[in-house]
C-alpha cells in the first residue's frame, strides 16, 4: 500500500524541493508545482479523500481539489510537467514496494540450519 509519506518523498526528489519548502509558505514556481504534482499522484495512487490528503499537507481539503485539477490542466498542456509528474508517481511506488518488501523480510522467521 502506498503512503502519502511514499509520494511525498519522491516528489521532493524528483522536484528538487526540500520537505520543508513543500510544506512551507513559499510559492515558488518550482515548490507550487511539487505541490500540484503531490495531489494529482495522491489522488491517481491512493484512495484516500481529499480531507485526508489534506491533513497530510496541513491544508484545507479545497486546496487539494484546486491542486488535482491544476495537475491534470498542466499534465495536458506541459509535456515537461507531464513526464516529472510521470516519473515521481514510478519512484514512489519503487519506494512503497522498497518498503513493504524489507517489513516482509523483518517478519520473515530466521531459517535454522543443523
């Protein structure tokens, strides 16, 4: 299962924006379009509501809503945009998969050899 902590982190990254900036009050172009990238994956890879994705970024659920809709406006206009927002939705599914796999080798019994 993804987390919205899985898309945050690859958005940061591929992005190029701090946590920090992604949750601060700085509207920088680049940092805006994290956020925008942030809500259309949250809305495409989970299902989670928009109050919930909301919480997560300390924002009303109306922002969330304006954010997927101005991804989805970009994505079809910016090719650019399109193939970030493209390949930070890959990454955090690397990362759930990533994670997932080493709890299921944490609860793995260690094999006893005689």
């Amino acid at each position: 299962m993804i987390r919205l902590s899985d898309i945050e982190a690859a958005v940061c990254e591929v992005f190029g924006v701090t946590r920090a900036e992604f949750h601060g009050i700085r509207r920088f172009r680049h940092i805006a379009s994290a956020r925008v990238a942030f809500a259309g994956i949250a809305r495409t890879l989970t299902n989670r509501s928009l109050p919930e994705i909301a919480r997560h970024r300390g924002k009303d659920h109306t922002t969330i809503l304006s954010n997927e809709r101005s991804c989805k406006r970009r994505r079809a206009s910016d090719p650019e945009f399109d193939a970030r927002v493209m390949q930070a939705s890959a990454f955090a599914q690397r990362i759930a998969a990533n994670r997932m796999m080493q709890a299921s080798n944490i609860n793995k019994a260690p094999e006893i050899h005689t």
